[in-house]
C-alpha cells in the first residue's frame, strides 16, 4: 500500500493504454443509460490511474450501475454484478437480444400520462425484453435520469418533461451490445462479487457514496440502501483483497469517513461535476476519492 493523496484536475490527456486500442479487440462504446454517480465525464482524470492491460487478466465491477469504466476498459475478461436485477436484466438482453430492445422501444413516447401508465405496469407481467426496453424509457424520460426505487422496489421518480428526449438510440445499443457480448452478468452482493478474487484481478468498486452531510445521502438505488455499515464492510473486503494481492480501485465522496476507512491507500482527489440536485445552485463542482492500491 502507498500512502498517498493526490489531486487530479479535469484536462485533455494524451491517449493511454485504453485510447490506443492495446485491447485489440475494442469497439466505441459508451452508456446506454444515464445514471447518478455516473463515470463519463470522469475518464479522462481516470485514465491515468487505471493498471496497464498487462497487469491483469480478469476484469471485475461489483457496482455496475451505468458501466462507463467498462465501456470505457472493455476488458476482454469481465464479469460485470450490480444487485439491481433490473438492471442486470437489461444489460443482458442488450447483450444478447439488442435487435429485440430496440424493436421493443419503438412503441414508447415521451408524455406525461403514458409515462405514469408504464411507470406504474406490473413488471412482473412483462417478458424481458419489455422490461428491458420500459427501464430505458423511464431512464430517458424521468426527472434528471435519475432510478430510484421505494421500500418495495417500485421505481418512483417522477416525469421528466424533456422536449425530445433520446429515448432509442439503436447505434448506442448495437455498440453496447458487442462490447457486452463475452461478458458475465451477475445479480450479487458486492462481497460475493469478489469472493474467489486473487492475485492480478483488477477490481473497480463504485458503491453509492459516503454522505458529505446528513441531507446529502441517496442510497435507494435499490430496496437494501446502502448505509455507512456497508461503508465498513467494504473496506473491510478491500483490505482482504489488498491481502491477497488483487489490483484495487474504488471511488467514493470525500466524505471524512472515506479518508478514515482506506487510511494508508492512495487517495486520489478528483473533481467532479454535481449532476442530480434537487436545486439548480446545488450542481457544480465537487472532490470526490479515488482509492487505488497501486500506483502507475
């Protein structure tokens, strides 16, 4: 372990690694959905903390969420778990019925009323692929993209009111859907995610984040939520990796919290765009952690 903290600051970057295609094998891809906490507009800060190619052979992420840094990465070995079934769902029939999904979102539109009907279905009456193509209407066409679900699981936000938002875009599936396309998918809880983990994985962990104050915290991406006990039982689990010789990345809040539970990692700051506030004077910039246990 280093103990390290750094500050990186958003700037163009001569391509790396991943830019210039070692992974030889590599197409564009990007997200398919938006999603809160998302890594898009972060890669370029990332990309100079990522392990060159060689370092590892098998490429894992317990918190899939909107897949930026694997659309990004696109290792060629990859297994890929959120504990939202709902997502991992879309993620694999984007990966093995695209021409399906995108044939499915033909029938949806952007208006209030039909939003509601559809936000309200009985899921469960669905087949896959039309629940796959209903969660990336209701992403698209949502208030601020954002997934939020109550105590039973039901997602609850509300319409977005976009004027023409892009709710198939057939290209950006069909990208996903190769780059996905010997990927495994899995509904699981990050610890067994990583349970037969070992020396050379490379492991990217981006969990719901450590609150900056006590109204600031989002954690109903899924029913469980995701409080500061987890907080603690995943550094504890990164510690264990750590042990056993695994290549570690996590992101996180700056939250005092964070900087007291990978005390003696190296913590990189990073600057981060605040995309979801409730309050337009509430979004602009803000640190965020980036936890490695290497250095490059």
């Amino acid at each position: 372990m280093t103990d390290l903290v750094s500050t990186a600051f958003v700037q163009p970057i001569a391509p790396t690694y991943y830019q210039s295609g070692l992974f030889t094998d590599r197409r564009p891809a990007r997200p398919i959905i938006k999603w809160a906490g998302g890594k898009s507009r972060l890669l370029k800060q990332f990309d100079a903390f990522f392990p060159a190619p060689a370092s590892y052979e098998r490429y894992f992420e317990p918190f899939l969420g909107g897949a930026a840094i694997f659309f990004q990465l696109q290792p060629p070995d990859s297994y890929l778990f959120d504990l939202n079934s709902d997502l991992i769902e879309l993620y694999t029939m984007v990966r093995d019925q695209v021409e399906g999904v995108i044939d499915a979102l033909a029938i949806h539109h952007n208006e209030r009323s039909y939003f509601n009907a559809i936000r309200a279905q009985d899921t469960a009456a669905l087949s896959s692929l039309e629940r796959a193509a209903r969660f990336i209407f209701l992403n698209r066409t949502c208030y601020n993209g954002l997934y939020r679900v109550n105590s039973k699981g039901q997602f609850n936000v509300p319409f977005g009111r976009y004027t023409k938002p892009p709710i198939c875009n057939a290209e950006t599936l069909r990208a996903a859907s190769k780059a996905l396309r010997t990927v495994h998918l899995s509904v699981s809880d990050f610890e067994a995610s990583v349970a037969h983990c070992q020396h050379g994985d490379f492991i990217y962990f981006d969990p719901p984040y450590a609150p900056l104050s006590a109204t600031s915290s989002f954690i109903s991406y899924t029913k469980q939520g995701f409080d500061a006990d987890d907080q603690r039982r995943l550094a504890d689990l990164y510690r264990e990796l750590d042990r056993r010789g695994c290549l570690l990345m996590l992101s996180n809040s700056s939250a005092p919290l964070v900087y007291e539970l990978y005390a003696g990692f190296a913590l990189h700051e990073i600057e981060a765009r605040r995309a979801i506030n409730s309050r337009g004077n509430g979004r602009g910039t803000v640190t965020e952690l980036l936890v490695t246990n290497f250095t490059r």
